[in-house]
C-alpha cells in the first residue's frame, strides 16, 4: 500500500498496481477478455505477473497485424486503426465470444468484461507523441446490462518503452476503478492518475454509460478533467454527447466566441451570426468546412468563488439548445487558445470578440508570465492566420460607438495595436442590432435571481421559457400578492 502526501498531511492510502491486479483476479466472480492493440499487451501483464490470472482471465490477444485485425473486427469507414470507432467494435466482438462461450446455466453468478485498447505509440522521428483509445464493457450483477467507461487520452513521454509501461497502469487503473469506483465516478476519475503523473499523458475525452452510470453526465465529467488539470480543454457537441476535439477540429476553419454566458443573450448571438457571415467571406474560407465553438473558461465557470455545476450545467444546456458545440478550457489568455487551436488545423481562424476583450488582450499584465512579454503573446496569438472580428459597444458617458477605430489602449501599447489593426488582424462588425449594444448579461442574471421583469425580450428565442421551465440561474417565480382591495372583493 502507498501512501500520497500533501506537505505533512496524510492524504489517502493507494493500493499498488500489483493489489489492485491481485484484488481483480481473486474476485471469482470478475471474468474476461483482455484485447490489446499496438503498443503490446501492457495491461494484461499487470495481471499475470499478479498472480491468480486463471480466475479471471478467459483470453488475451493482440490482433497487431492489420489484416488481421480487419479480419476479426472488420474495416472502418476511414481505414484507420487508432479510434473510437475501432475501440467500440473491439469490445462489442469480445463480449459477444465471451456470451456464446461461457454459457449462463454454467456461471450464473459471472460478471462479463471486455477491456480494450487501441494505441499507437511515439514514432521514430519523435514527431508525433502518440494516443489511444481505452475502454472497458462490464457488468457489476449478472442480470443486468453492461456498463461502459471509454476514454481518449495523449501521451506526452518521449520513450516508448515508457509509454507502454504508462498504458499500462492506466489500463489496471480503469479496470479496478470499473469494478470498485463506479459508484464515485469523480473519484474514479482522478484514480485514473494513481502511480502517474499529468506529464506523463493527458485525458481529454471520457464517457460514461450503462445502468450504474445512468445518472452521469458526462458534461460534468468533462468539467472534472479540465477542473483536474487532467486536460486544457474538453468539447461537446449541440446533443450534449463529449465528443474528441481533434476530431472535432481537425484541418478545420475555426471561429470561436468566449463569453460566461450567464446567460446566453441576443448580443451574444448576434456577435456570433455577424461574424461567422463575415469569416465566411475570407479568403480559404470553406462553409462545409469550417467549425464554431463557444469557449467558456474555468475562470468565467469560477467568477463566484468554486465551480456551481448547476450553474455550468444550466450555461451548457442553453448553449446546446441553440445547437452550438462547446468548448471548455483552462485558457485565460486568448494566445493559449490560438496554439490549442494550432495543434489540429493551419487552416483560417478567427475570434468574436468584444471592445473591452480586445483592450485587455493589449494590457501587458498578463503577459509577465512570458520571458518575452506581450511581444512573445501577440507573436503567438498574430502569428498564425487569424483575425480578430470586434463587436463595437456604446459609451454610457457620451453614447459615442466605441470601434477598433476609436477604442483607447495604454499609451504604450498604442503602436503594437495600430501595426495589428492596419494590417488586417482587427475588423469591426458592422450593421449591428442597435438593441443589443444595452444588453448586459450581468444585469439579465440579477433581474433573474431577484425576480425582476424585463429581461426575457433580451435573450434568444426560447431561451426566457428554458430559464423559468427549468428554474435556471436562481429564477423563482414571484407570487401575486394581490390588494386588500381586491381580496374584499
């Protein structure tokens, strides 16, 4: 048993690789199969050298000719090897050899498993670090349905030996977490980490389903990994399914929108629209081919003190009602989005933003961080093919518009912005609804949570109905007190 500690405070016991391989394999109700693709059979071997295998292992293999591999789980659509798509079939054709081979009137009191992984390790130019798919299909009673835990994650070692040796702890993480943690699944979550470090591999996709998990969502799964430090940013899309953000973004045009959201308001929508109606205009510029996102930050999640999953929750589903894909992220400073960003497309990007957006990305601050300052931030955040698409917004003062034209940064700062706006980085959004330049979504959410009138006309259709059906962001409806006058009556 190992023992974590955090200054001089005891934290938690952490069962070795080895009792946790032990504890699987003396459970004499645990069996399965253990297919492995691609970077060895690491995960099984954490049970044979455990000792008592017998009990639970009915097979491992490793399909790692390709042929072969077609053979036994058929060709995907794109012809690849390391996705989910491959991982699903790999566990859906083990399972399926395990109910035809081990007969129920035999083992009434079997719990079936399949664990799977499909992985390609670092290559010999050391160009590509490698990732891969890992899941399991299970059952924790043998009459009911099988659960599934499925996850992607990215390597970030540089010795493939070592990799391998990292899946393989992962992988008796996930099986014993399955078995024993389900009931936790944010507990189980961070167990994926026992014995590993987060310079070691990253996990940036994670879903849970089957009966035990049947009241997860994996949005709030999602959150638990960025909130982690397990990833920098977790997507998902209009339904609300986690979805791969390299996949998602991949050779992609992208537009992204940050805001809180809180809620979700018609200028917001109307930033959106205007924008994405001119960034299909660029140059390069492919419809069919191009993806926008709505980025919320953990520091826009944390604008009260610690995360309100309700709250994150509610921001999500107006999001996913208007049939936009969602990005959380760890990004604060806009640069870090461009280089996330940068990983999964060289195609055009651009980011909506407003005036006082714009004002602060030019504020030094948040740059001393950097060796190189503002210069190195702006050299990563101009450098790659982006604009900047500038929402203008009214003076209270003097009711003047404020553009890119007439906006004020610091003095020292003035320079840098002219080089950026005059060479194309910035453009205004024209022909703005004139309505939406007094819509603040912090005071929307102070007329919700006190019960004020006035707010519902200023969000996007259907959105007022979804805050009160759902009782969202505090709203209560208020009772009708009625006169004195009229109680007589």
């Amino acid at each position: 048993m190992e023992i974590t500690l955090k200054g001089d405070m005891e934290i938690e016991n952490i069962p070795s690789l080895k009792q946790k391989a032990l504890r699987i394999n003396l459970n004499e109700h645990i069996y399965g199969t253990f297919a492995e693709i691609g970077a060895g059979q690491e995960t099984v071997r954490q049970f044979f050298r455990a000792g008592g295998a017998s009990r639970t292992i009915a097979k491992s293999m490793s399909a790692y000719d390709k042929d072969f591999s077609d053979a036994i789980y058929g060709i995907e659509d794109d012809k690849r090897y390391v996705t989910e798509s491959r991982l699903r079939k790999m566990l859906s054709h083990e399972i399926n050899l395990i109910e035809e081979r081990i007969t129920r009137d035999k083992h009434p009191n079997k719990m079936f498993f399949a664990y799977a992984n499909t992985v390609t390790t670092i290559d010999f130019a050391k160009k590509f670090k490698g990732h891969g798919w890992v899941g399991i299909r299970y059952q924790i009673d043998p009459k009911e349905d099988y659960n599934e835990i499925i996850l992607h994650f990215r390597f970030k070692e540089n010795d493939a030996r070592l990799q391998q040796e990292t899946l393989g702890k992962l992988g008796t993480n996930l099986i014993y977490g399955a078995f024993y943690k389900y009931n936790e699944p944010k507990k189980l979550l961070r167990y994926l980490y026992d014995h590993l470090d987060k310079d070691q591999l990253e996990i940036d996709t994670i879903n849970f389903s089957g009966p035990v998990f049947a009241n997860v969502d994996n949005r709030l799964m999602s959150l638990q990994l960025v909130k982690n430090g397990m990833t920098d940013a977790v997507m998902f899309d209009p339904a609300g399914n986690n979805v791969l953000p390299a996949r998602v973004l991949y050779k992609k045009n992208i537009l992204a929108l940050r805001g809180s959201f809180r809620p979700v308001t018609k200028v917001n929508m109307d930033m959106f629209q205007k924008s994405y109606e001119m960034f299909l205009e660029e140059n390069r510029v492919d419809k069919n081919n191009t993806q926008t996102l709505f980025e919320i930050t953990l520091s826009n999640l944390r604008a009260e003190g610690e995360i309100d999953e309700q709250d994150f929750m509610d921001r999500a589903d107006l999001l996913c009602s208007l049939g936009q894909t969602v990005l959380i992220s760890n990004f604060q400073e806009y640069y870090k989005l461009v280089e996330y960003f940068s990983q999964y497309t060289k195609a055009r990007l651009g980011l909506a933003m407003g005036v006082n957006n714009l004002v602060d990305i030019f504020d030094e601050k948040y740059y001393r961080h950097l060796s190189g300052g503002i210069l190195e931030a702006f050299g990563k955040l101009f450098f790659k093919d982006l604009k900047v698409y500038l929402y203008p917004m009214m003076d209270k003062t003097t009711g003047k518009l404020i553009t890119s034209e007439n906006l004020k940064v610091h003095p020292r700062m003035k320079e840098l912005y002219k080089f950026f706006k005059y060479n194309g980085k910035v453009t205004d959004i024209k022909d703005v609804d004139p309505e939406t330049l007094n819509v603040f979504s912090r005071e929307i959410l102070e007329k919700i949570s006190s019960g004020k009138r006035g707010w519902s006309d200023k969000l996007p259709e259907g959105i007022a109905d979804l805050i009160k059906d759902y009782r969202m962001f505090g709203y209560t409806r208020k009772p009708i007190i009625l006169s004195k006058k009229k109680l007589k009556k």
